[in-house]
C-alpha cells in the first residue's frame, strides 16, 4: 500500500448527512452576522462561527464544508486580531499542537486556517498574502511534522487525548486527501537536506521530522527510489550511522556490543560515526556514548577519529588533547550530542591556537551559572542536564558553527546577528560576554564613553528574552537587546540612521566607520541612490575596489521582500565575501541570522544556500541582486579607489530591481 | 460607515453597547455615542463618533449636556441602560422642546412611581409597597401570608424585592424567610416589594411612534433569569389582542408619544393580567438579538426609527415586518450559570450540542475556579442560542438545560 492509498478512505466529501447539512447552515448565519459586522466588533461574532466550526469538524465530512467556506470566512473576519490574520507568518511546527489544544475554539481556529491553506494551495481562493506554492508548501510542511499522527498508532500520549487526537488525525488525513502524501515524504527529505546544507545549530525540529520519516518508513513503507535511499540515509544518520548501532539497540546494549568489540571495530564504529555527521551535521545519540566511552578507553585515542577532524583538528587535538577531553567530558551528553559536532568544527577552525581561546574554554569549563541566567536555560532546555551543560555545549557548537545560529520567532535579527559575528570573528570576546551573564546577569558596554549596564535597562523587543534559540542567544539576547535599543536611545536626535554609530560601538573596531543610506530617515524616501550604489561596488566588488578582499564581517541592512517583490520589513544581515561562484558569476555571500536563509525575495531574487559555492550557513545571491535589496552598509572612511570606471547600465539595472520591489512607493517626489 | 442619510435625524446613544453601536453603524440615521471617557480610545481607533460623559447621578449638567448634543445638531437621545433612561428624558426635553419628557423619566426610573401611575391609570397591578429599611421587609412578608391564611410553619409564599432603580434582573431578590432579609446589603435600599403572583410571565417589546404601536413582540420566559424565546407559544399569543390593549393604555397612562418599552406582566391562572414594571430602553438578555433571529429585523435600528422625529410612516411600514405570521421560526436563550461549585473548564453538554436547534453559544472560558454562590439573580456566565420551528419544544429544551452542566 502507498502513503496515498493509506488515506483515501477517510473521505470528508459527501455532505449528505441531515446533520451536517443543518449545521452548515447554521455555519452560514453566523458567517453572515461576522460579514455584516463593522470591524471594531468582529471579535463579538468570531466566537459563534468558532463554536459551531468546532462541532462541524467533529463530524464526518464536516471540514470539506469547512474547506468550502474558508475563503469566506477568512474574508469575513475570523481570523481579525490574532495572529492566524497573517497566514504567511504562521508557524508549521505550532500546527500539531493547536490541533489538540484543550480550547475546542482553539481547534477550530486552527482547522478553520488549515482549509484556507487548503482553498488557496487547490487554487479555489486566492489570498492577498499567501500564493498558491507558499499554501501548498506550508501544508506539506504541516503534514511532514505531524507524520507520526497520520500513520503511527497512537501512543499514550496521543491515546489521553482521546477525540482531540482523533479530530488531528481527521484534519491531517483530509489535507493529506487534497494535497497528496506521496510527495510529501519526497519534500520532507529535500527539504531536511536543504535546512541540513545550512548547518543550523538548532536541529530539534530536523530531528523531529527524521523522526517522524523513520515512522512512516517503518510503518508503511514506500517504493524504492531516491526518495527511499535519501529518506535512509537521514534515519541511519540518527538512529543507526553505523555497524553497531544499525539495528538501533538501545544505548545500554550498544555499551555492551563496543566493549567487546577488537580495535579494529572500534576503529570503524568511530569511522562511521564521523561520516555520518559531517554527511549530515546531526549527531546520533550512540555517538555522544561512543565519544564518552571512548575517553575511558585507554588503549588508543578515538575520539579525533570519532570527530572525523581534519589536519587543523589534529593539530589542536595534539596540542591541547586534556582540554579537548574535559570538553567531551563536560558538553557530549545524549542530551547534547550536537556538541560534538560544534566541537568537532570548532577544532578544525583552528581557533584553539588565538591566545586567549585556551583559557577562556578552560574558565567555560568551570563558570557556574546563576540566578535568573540559570533558570532562563533550564526553562529553555529542561533537567535532562545541568544548565551549565546545556550553555558549554551551546558555546561549542556556537563557537564551531557561527553562521549556524538563529533568532528564533523573536524580533533580535540584531543579536543574532552580534553573536554570529563575535563566534565568527572575536571567540575570545564572545566568552567573555557569556562570563558576565552567567555569573553577573549583566552585560557591561560602552557607547562612545558612556558606560552602558545591561541589568540598569528596561526589556527590549524580546522582553526577557527568548527561549526558542541556542544556549548562548538564550542567555545574551535579552540583555544584547536592551543594550542596542539604549544605544539607540543614546542616538536620537542625530540625524540620519542610527546605525551608522550604533553597529561600530555595538560589534566592535572592525565595523567600517562610515556608514551609506539609501533612504532619507525622515521621509522614507531614496536619497542620493545611484551614489549609494556607486559607493557600494566600490567598497565591495573585487573589480572596483582594488581587488581587496574583505576582511572582517560587515553589517548591512536589507530591505526584504516577498516572492511578490512586495516590502516586508528592514532585516540585519552581514556580508561575509563577495567572489565569483564556479561558473564566474561574481556573487555576495552573507549570513543570515534569520533560521532559513533560503528565501525568495521575488522577481527571480532567490537566495541560495548551496550549489554557487556556499559554505555551511551562507546565503549568496548574485551581486546586482544583492544590492538592489540592500538599504544600508558600511564602509571605510580611508579607501583607495578602484581604478575601474564604473559602467552607467550597471547601477541602472540595480536601480531598476531596487525600484521594482521595496523602493516602489519610496522614489523622490521631485 | 454606512452612507449616512443628512434628510434623517440625527442620533445620540446615551450609554455604551457594542451592539447598539454597531447595528446603528450600519443603518442610515448619523448617530454620536454618549459614554464614558474610559470609551474614548476605542472610539477613537475605530473611528466612532463620541462624546465623553459620566452618568452619574442625574444633576444640573444635564442641561450641558443637552446643549452638546444640540450644537452638534442632534435631534434626540436614546437611552441604552437603565442608568441613562432619566439623562435621554432631560437631554430629549430640551432637543424636543417639551419638558413633559424629563417628568416622563423619572417615573420610569422609580418603580414604585411607576406602580402607583399604573395602578392610578386603573391597569391591574399585584400588592405592593415600598422598604426603606429591613423591617419594612419583614412586615410584607408577614402581612402577605397572613392574608394568605398561612398558619405559623407552613412555608412563607415568596415575596419579590427590586431595588428601586435597577435594572431587569440585577437587584431582583426572591424572598421567603427573614435569613432572606438578613442578606439584602444596605445600598439595595429602597426598594420595592411585591406579592409573588403564580402564573405565566412574560415581556413585551414595543416600538412606538406617534402613540401608535408599529411592533409588537412577546417574549416568553420559560425560566425569569435563565431562558427566554420569541415569539411565544400560541397558547400565550392567543392573548395578543388582550395584551396590546394592556399596551395602549401604558401608552396613554405614560403618556408615551414614541420610543420603545419593555414591559413585564403575569398572567395568572385565573387568566387575568397583571402589569409588572415597564423600562424605556432595550431589554438585558439579548432579546432584541432574539427578534432579529426570528423576524430579521434589528431592533436598535427599529430604536432609531421610533425615536427619530424625521422617520416617516412609510419607513415604518417598510421596516418592521408582521407580527408572528412573519417570523421565520422560534428563537431562544439560556443564560448559563456554573451549577457546580468548582469548574475548570467550558463544556456544552452533548445532549445539548448534538440538538437540532442549538445554534452556538457565548459562554466565557472559567476566570475563576470558585463559584459565588447566586444571592440576587446575578450575572450569567453567558448565553447558549436556540432556534426552530415548534415553540413547544423549544420551550421544553430551555427548561431542561437548568438541569445540564454547561461548566465541569
């Protein structure tokens, strides 16, 4: 049997059902009363059509009626006022857990949502923020996270929740009917590959979904193929990477199996532990054990084998082979494998061999956490281990894959941003940082003289900070948050953006100084463009600026827009190097501090994450592209310039993508 | 906003009720919102005319008030709550220039005033009297089994208490036993006591222009604080022609020229009618959302039209559609209350979710674990809506809900 064939006969077509029938029209009058309401009082009317979609759903064949009339009801004001209004800002992962919330309007909120995504992906209705691929994409990602409800027999947690779990089964399995399962799992796999090419360091919703295909694997199988070998090779890399683990025994018996295995065993346990992770940047549980047997193992070291290091990491392995393995002893639990990788790529950085790197790790080792500091981790990462754990392995891991770290579903692409590039650029100043909160729960800054105490300020945009991210964007966010938005105040009045002194003072010296604009502060208008681009090229293409390359990260804003070409809103970034890709296409290669960087920015402006010569965590786009979307970037105040004149019809065509998307309502008056 | 009609009166509505608000939006008369301050930034985000005020006491700024409203060109007030029926009276008689009106208020706002111009007015009233303190109470309680010929022990018949100027249901009291009197609080004096009568009770809504009835409905109380339906069974419409004669002379006792008033009477086995009270506002538990079910019709707007001098008869007659004949089926509402003393969480029992005529509820999540226990009849927790086609039924499905936990 096929995945397809699994769902079809939970049909939810015929309508035939007296019952049904009548509630639909009921459905109908309050959809009336909601569409005849002035908009200050549509909350009054949402929850009657709430309350009886939650009892249409309920009934067999209910959500195709639901389907029928979600465009409508979107139009009517269902979703006025909460955040189920902006469909392109919703959240997959949430869906699962919406769908069987206590709340039955909660339920039918959610399933109510889901029809639209529905209605929008069968291209029944069109949606002013939500295009037919994006609804048909959101779907499949929705079914992709909640496999295991779809096939897997219930478990006992799904069985406590009696008819909410079957109602999610129904949901799922209706929309499984519409937008078909046999590519989902063809999706899933490309697109756990395409995330896995970023090298996040936060792999929990990966894991999830890897979990979820070993499910469905499992359970129903699937025709052999590409899908099935790729949909392998994710499973094994979790569950099984290697001749021990393949069957997946459970760590005890694992244990027991490399204990009496013969050197040369070992030596392929450790192999296949390393291809496995540096084939997928995820780390099985069996090999954190293996790496913490291994340390007791005295007859050979494996573990530079077990982290598959390259001639950097064997160098620093060498050179500092105690801290490395009290590093292992203290990070490489099964509840944090992933230090292993982050450590494994921090070594082969070779960042062990920067002066102050040995002991800021050795002070990392024995920082003790405390007040609000370690509460916020353990409210973020649970008692499976100590916070201290949980904050040493974020900080390998941090510190082994920079570009990797991500906001979150929280407003600080700023912070983010300050801690990728410290990881990347500054290590040493990054645990210092981390120093001061953990055992201070302050940050001290400075902004040109004046001294700035994270704990004297008010919450920022992340309130007290998020909870979503990394250990050490756990610990630093809410107080880097505060700290910019009172460098910000320590600006205002200036004129032009504030950035232009805040990224300097906030990142460090290696900020350019000078600072380019696109738009006039005040007015929000272009000001002095085809100036600002002239400016960028020469700062920034190999051509026009001597042939410099950059050196140090630089921070820039870009105006992001949707697969429409339409504003979204300003973004931080950073450029990290601009050079030509294997095929000669002169490319910007940034980091993102967003948790996918591939985005479709509209117009053919997609950002790659692999295949034009991208490292692990880069986005690049071709040059033109690139700049037509940023607004602001720095630059050096002493700079020699580039002896090439700079051809007219290139800033022209950058201009012109410029004002194709976000500038569009932003040209001069004049 | 809907177009506004400039030919049309303007409106004000005296008190704050998304509701009315909202249904005036969407009608053709221009309208302001007389409200609280604490209203004004809601008002002001969603672009809703209003003036701030404070309805306290009735005092000499009414005058200013009316004044307001008249510079803004204003040319009548509707009262919306109980509170604002005596402002609506005094702004009204300056806008209309006639100081009846003002006089016309106050009688509505007392109950015992009220009483006494019905009873003067030869329309059938039960005992009654006025309390000014607890004694007073308990002397009506004694003297009405008394005149029942009760002897010493036999259970007390119930007496009614209504604290002088509330509204509907809030400050009703049922009282049989002097522990009942003990735990009337001090500000619900005065007040006004009443014999209990056995029998039906019921309310009527009336549109009225130019003295003349244009709308007519009956609302059936299956339960008086719980559960309500309109149109009435037949058994209680076979009494219409008697119960619009009850009207009229309301009409002319009060000397009503147009508004709309929300009576309430009995009728008693021995099938005679006896008046309750009456109020010149909208009636408490959605009744007018109820008649907007059954007949399609919405009540605020049919409150514009009776109070606007500039509505025209044509307007009327095109408005409001006939009594009962017109009505496309019977709709009802129980006002839920936690039977339990402690609830954690909202669920409509499946008896009544799987019923043909339950439509949707309104019903609030638990804000609170513990349940006060009902002293007055008090604040529902929300209403659960009903429609269909036989009153009977209907009736016999919101009698059986009391009996259902809505709050587990």
């Amino acid at each position: 049997m096929t995945l397809t064939d699994a769902s079809a006969k939970d049909g939810q077509t015929g309508a035939d059902d007296a019952a049904l029938v009548r509630l639909a029209s009921t459905l109908d009058m309050a959809i009336e009363r909601l569409e005849r309401a002035r908009p200050f009082a549509k909350s009054r009317h949402q929850g009657p059509v709430l309350d009886v979609l939650g009892r249409i759903i309920a009934q067999s064949g209910g959500l195709g009626v639901v389907r029928q009339r979600a465009p409508r009801m979107d139009a009517a004001g269902l979703f006025a006022g909460s955040d189920w209004d902006r469909p392109e800002a919703l959240l997959p992962q949430l869906v699962g857990g919406t769908l069987v919330s206590e709340d039955p309007a909660f339920q039918a909120l959610e399933a109510a949502s889901l029809a639209r995504f529905l209605a929008v992906a069968d291209g029944d209705a069109r949606h002013a923020n939500l295009h037919q691929e994006g609804a048909r994409h959101f779907l499949t990602q929705v079914l992709a996270l909640n496999l295991r409800d779809l096939f897997g027999a219930p478990d006992e947690a799904a069985r406590t929740l009696g008819a909410r779990h079957d109602l999610k089964r129904r949901v799922l399995s209706h929309i499984a009917d519409h937008v078909g399962l046999s590519d989902v799992l063809n999706v899933l796999v490309t697109e756990i590959w395409r995330l896995l090419e970023q090298r996040s360091v936060q792999v929990g919703v990966v894991k999830d979904m890897i979990a979820q295909i070993a499910v469905a694997l499992n359970e129903k199988g699937t025709e052999p193929g590409s899908t099935r070998l790729g949909a392998e090779r994710l499973v094994s890399a979790l569950f099984g990477p290697t001749t021990a683990s393949r069957d997946d025994p459970g760590l005890e018996i694992y244990i027991e199996r490399i204990s009496v295995a013969d050197e040369s065993g070992l030596s392929r346990e450790a192999m296949g532990f390393a291809r496995a992770m540096h084939d997928t940047g995820l780390v099985s549980d069996y090999h954190a054990t293996f790496l913490r047997w291994a340390l007791d193992y005295d007859a050979r070291p494996l573990i530079p084998e077990a982290l598959g290091l390259g001639s950097t990491g064997l160098d620093c392995w060498r050179h500092y082979r105690g801290l490395i393995e009290r590093l292992v002893r203290s990070a490489v639990s099964p509840a944090t494998p992933q230090a292993a990788y982050g450590l494994a790529m921090m070594l082969d950085r070779g960042i062990l061999h920067h002066a102050p790197m040995t002991p800021a790790l050795e002070r990392q080792l024995t920082l003790g956490l405390g007040g609000a500091a370690r509460e916020r981790i353990a409210l973020g990462f649970g008692p499976a281990v100590p916070p201290e754990t949980y904050l040493l392995a974020g900080v390998l891991q941090v510190l082994g894959q920079p570009l990797g770290v991500g906001q979150g579903a929280n407003p600080t692409c700023q912070s983010a941003r300050a801690i990728a590039m410290w990881a990347l650029n500054d290590p040493d100043y990054l645990l210092h940082l981390i120093t001061q909160v953990a055992e201070f729960d302050t940050l001290q800054m400075q902004f040109e003289g004046t001294p700035i105490n994270s704990a004297d300020l008010p919450a920022g945009l992340a309130g007290s900070g998020p909870i979503d991210a990394d250990p050490v964007s756990v610990l630093l966010v809410a107080h880097l948050d505060r700290i910019y938005a009172e460098m910000g105040r320590l600006c205002a009045g200036r004129p032009g953006d504030p950035h232009t002194w805040i990224n300097p003072q906030f990142h460090g010296w290696w900020v350019s100084r000078d600072c380019a604009v696109a738009v006039d502060v005040a007015t929000g208008k272009l000001a002095g463009y085809d100036d600002f681009l002239r400016r960028f090229f020469g700062a920034y293409h190999p051509e026009y600026n001597g042939g410099r390359p950059l050196g140090h990260p630089q921070p820039a804003g870009i105006a992001v827009t949707d697969a429409q070409q339409r504003f979204v809103g300003w973004h931080a970034i950073a450029i990290l190097r601009v050079a030509e890709d294997q095929s000669g296409e002169m490319r910007v290669y940034f980091y993102n501090p967003n948790n996918d960087s591939g985005q479709d920015w509209g117009n053919g402006v997609v950002v790659s994450t692999s295949g034009h010569g991208e490292r692990y965590g880069e986005g690049s786009l071709p040059f033109d592209a690139f700049l037509s979307r940023v607004y602001l970037f720095h630059d050096e105040p002493l700079r020699t310039q580039g002896s090439q004149d700079l051809p007219t019809e290139a800033i022209r065509a950058v201009r012109d993508q410029a004002i194709a998307s976000w500038a569009a309502d932003r040209q001069p008056d004049d | 906003m809907t177009d506004k009609n400039p030919d049309k009166g303007f409106v004000a509505l005296l008190g704050w009720s998304l509701n009315a608000i909202e249904a005036v939006d969407r009608f053709d008369r221009r309208y302001v919102v007389v409200a609280p301050p604490w209203a004004e930034d809601y008002c002001r985000q969603n672009d809703i005319p209003f003036v701030p005020w404070d309805f306290d006491r009735l005092n000499e700024r009414s005058h200013e008030l009316a004044l307001t409203l008249e510079d803004m060109g204003v040319d009548v007030a509707i009262p919306i709550f109980e509170e604002t029926v005596e402002w609506a009276g005094a702004v009204n008689a300056v806008l209309l220039k006639n100081p009846r009106l003002l006089g016309q208020a106050m009688l509505f706002r007392d109950k015992s005033l009220m009483k006494r111009r019905a009873q003067l007015g030869g329309i059938r009233v039960g005992v009654f009297e006025e309390a000014h303190d607890r004694g007073d109470v308990i002397r009506f309680l004694k003297r009405v089994n008394q005149t029942l010929l009760k002897l010493d022990g036999d259970p007390n018949d119930p007496i009614h208490f209504k604290a002088f100027d509330k509204s509907g249901t809030a400050g009703h009291r049922v009282i049989r036993t002097p522990e009942d009197v003990d735990n009337i609080p001090d500000e619900e004096f005065p007040a006004l006591l009443e014999s209990h009568l056995d029998g039906w009770e019921f309310a009527v809504e009336a549109w009225i222009k130019n003295g003349k009835i244009e709308f007519l409905n009956i609302s059936e109380y299956v339960t008086l604080g719980y559960s309500v339906f309109v149109p009435a069974t037949p058994e209680l419409e076979a009494h219409r022609e008697r119960i619009t004669e009850e009207i009229e002379k309301l009409i002319e006792v009060f000397d009503i020229d147009f508004g709309f008033i929300h009576p309430e009477y009995f009728l008693t086995s021995d099938n005679k009618l006896y008046f309750g009270e009456v109020a010149y506002r909208p009636p408490g538990f959605n009744a007018l959302e109820l008649i907007e079910r059954a007949y399609g019709f919405n009540g605020y707007q049919g409150l514009v039209l009776a109070f606007d001098p500039k509505t025209t008869q044509e307007e009327l007659d095109a408005f409001f559609p006939k009594e009962v004949v017109d009505a496309k089926g019977h709709a009802g509402c129980f006002g839920v209350y936690p039977r339990r003393r402690v609830v954690s969480r909202l669920q409509v029992p499946e008896e009544t979710a799987n019923h043909p005529y339950f439509e949707f509820h309104e019903l609030s999540d638990p804000r609170e674990q513990k349940v006060a226990k009902r002293s007055a009849f008090g604040t529902h927790w929300g209403l659960a809506y009903f429609f269909g086609d036989n009153a009977h039924d209907l009736r016999d499905l919101l009698k059986r809900q009391e009996e259902l936990d809505y709050y587990v």
